[in-house]
C-alpha cells in the first residue's frame, strides 16, 4: 500500500495537523474529476473539512484508502454484472481519471496550478 506523508504546519506557536488530502480547484473538479458527471466522475473525489470550518473538495487517491475505494468500487462492478446490470445506469463514481496529487488541504492542487 502506498502512504502519502502527513501535512503538519506551525503557526503560533501550535502545531496543527493538516490531513493527508488537498484542495483541488474549480477546473481540476470540472475538467478532470468530472464532478458532478455519474459513473465518469472520479471514484476518488471525496469533500473533507480544511480545519477552518471550510469544505474542500479532495483526492483519495494517493491517500492510505485508496485501497478500500478501489475494493468497493471492484465488488459494486462485479455485482453489477452477476445481476445483468449496466454501472453506468446507476450513478455511481466509478472514474480514475488522473495520477492524483501530492498531499495538501490548504493548497490548491489541479491541472491549472503552476508548480
């Protein structure tokens, strides 16, 4: 299993965990997760609070549960198919569209973010 490292920041004094996850952008959720799209939508794309009270939208896939979401994802396709059911009737995030990106909340993370 691939382990992305944790994101801690100091500020004042305190140190504050930041999580395993980042904030992806507007575009990103558009043109690449596919918000919002049924089966084409990333199975990966999840909403997480940033600490401040904040939603962000986030990516799982290079976080410890990638694993587990691609397992439900696994078994959800095969009991479509032992029922004779087609997935992508259902509306269930199914995609994996992109490698994912390097850990953060409070940064945006996409396509359209210069490194």
């Amino acid at each position: 299993m691939r382990v992305s490292p944790a994101v801690w920041i100091t500020t004042a004094g305190e140190t504050i965990f930041l999580g395993e996850q980042m904030a992806l952008t507007k575009k990103q959720l558009r043109d690449v997760c596919l918000m919002w799209s049924g089966t084409t939508q990333c199975r990966y794309l999840d909403e997480d609070d940033d600490g401040c009270g904040n939603t962000v939208d986030i990516c799982k896939k290079l976080s410890p549960l990638k694993d587990t979401i691609d397992e439900e994802v696994d078994l959800f396709l095969a009991d479509m198919q032992k029922n004779g059911q087609d997935p992508t009737k259902q509306g269930v995030p199914i995609g994996d569209n992109c490698k994912g990106y390097v850990v953060f909340k409070a940064k945006a993370q996409g396509y359209d973010v210069k490194p």
